[in-house]
C-alpha cells in the first residue's frame, strides 16, 4: 500500500480533529457542538456574512435542520442569540452573547495549548509556516462567501 497523499492526509486531519473538543470530559461532545456551531457564527460574522441558519449550515457542512438543531441547543445554553436581519426582517441571524465570548475565549485558550503541546519542538519559522499554510487553505475554501445566503 502506497503512502497517503497530501489530500487524504489533510482529511484525515480533519476528521480526527472534529472529535476532539475542550475538556474532553464526558460532556465534552455536547460542549464540542455548542463550541463548532458559536464557532460558526463568530467566523461568519467576521468575515461580514449573516449568520443565517442556512450560512451556519454551509459553514460546517450539515444540514439546514441539523444547524438549526445546533443554533437551538446554544441559544438555549445562552451562546447565541437570534435576531431580525437589519436588512430583511424575514431572515432571522445568530449572534453571540457575553457568555458566547467567554465559550469561544475558553475554546481558543485550549485550542492554543493543544497546538503549543503538537508543535513542541518545533522552531518558530516551521510553525508559522503551518499556520500560513492552514491559513491559506481556509482562505481557499471560502472564495465565495456573500452577505445573502
């Protein structure tokens, strides 16, 4: 059997990331899904798109239904809340809360200390080239991102 390719490595890397969260405790699934879909929201809003339930949904790759049932379960811990569009009163978008900033702050702070523990050793450069080029594919694979979704 042949090495895996550059491809299947980065997916394999994904998968084996999205079943980590924060804690890792026995809860830590249910905190891992309020922290993927506050995530969501954070990073749409961020880069200036409504976070509707259908951009929440294209964000993580699920469904409208599935996201929907994700934006209930943080509204009700009190992560998101929900809001009128200021442009379409129609179309109702997630914001985070105070409590919402202090989910992703704990997230983040995790997320800083599991790369600091992988990349042990590492010098500085090689580091910043990691997260250049996990930047960059990012970057990539949201070449289409508009406010109307």
């Amino acid at each position: 059997m042949s090495e895996a390719g550059p491809g299947q490595v980065l997916f394999a890397f994904v998968r084996h990331w999205a079943r980590r969260s924060p804690g890792g405790d026995a809860q830590g699934g249910e905190r891992g899904r309020l922290v993927l879909v506050t995530e969501a929201v954070h990073s749409l809003t961020r880069r200036g798109v409504a976070a509707t339930v259908n951009a929440i949904a294209h964000e993580i790759g699920i469904d409208q239904s599935g996201a929907s049932r994700l934006v209930k379960g943080a509204t009700e811990a009190g992560y998101l809340s929900m809001r009128a569009s200021e442009t379409d009163a129609r179309r109702r978008e997630a914001a985070l809360t105070a409590s919402g900033h202090v989910l992703l702050e704990q997230a983040h702070h995790w997320q800083e200390e599991v790369f600091d523990r992988l990349t042990e050793g590492w010098s500085e450069r090689r580091r910043l080239a990691f997260q250049r080029a996990m930047t960059d594919l990012i970057a990539r694979s949201h070449p289409g991102d508009t406010g109307g979704r």
